[in-house]
C-alpha cells in the first residue's frame, strides 16, 4: 500500500490497494461482464474512492483481449 494526499480534501492518508473490478462492456444483449485487477485509491478523511490511468489501461487492455486484440494485464 502506498500513502498520498487526496485531491478533494487534501488530507494525507490515501492508500491505495488492488481489486478484482467488474464492468460491463457493451450494451443490452451484447454487454458482457468482464473484469480486471485494478489499482483503487481510498481517502481515510472524506472517504473518496477512485482509480487512475493506470486503472484504465487495465481495463481497456482486457477488452482489447475480449475482442482478440490485446494480451490481459
């Protein structure tokens, strides 16, 4: 875990810790659940919770790899 200062509040105390993120990818009968190991950060003060770039890689990397395109992170 890692410590930083949030950018709403500016309390330190933002950690930071990986989950299993589900999303859905697509829309009505097409959406399908996929998921990804993403990177959450969590403010301890006013109890922010988000993810960053990084995040969005992991995510859009597994689509890439749902559609044939791309290797999984």
């Amino acid at each position: 875990m890692s410590e930083n200062h949030c950018s709403i509040c500016g309390a330190t105390g933002v950690r930071s810790f990986v989950v299993d993120q589900s999303f859905v990818y697509g829309e009505g009968d097409d959406g399908v659940e996929l998921s990804a190991q993403v990177e959450v950060y969590s403010c301890s003060s006013c109890g922010l919770k988000y993810t960053d770039a990084e995040g969005e890689d992991r995510r859009n990397a597994v689509v890439l790899n749902h559609l044939g395109g791309g290797h999984d992170r």
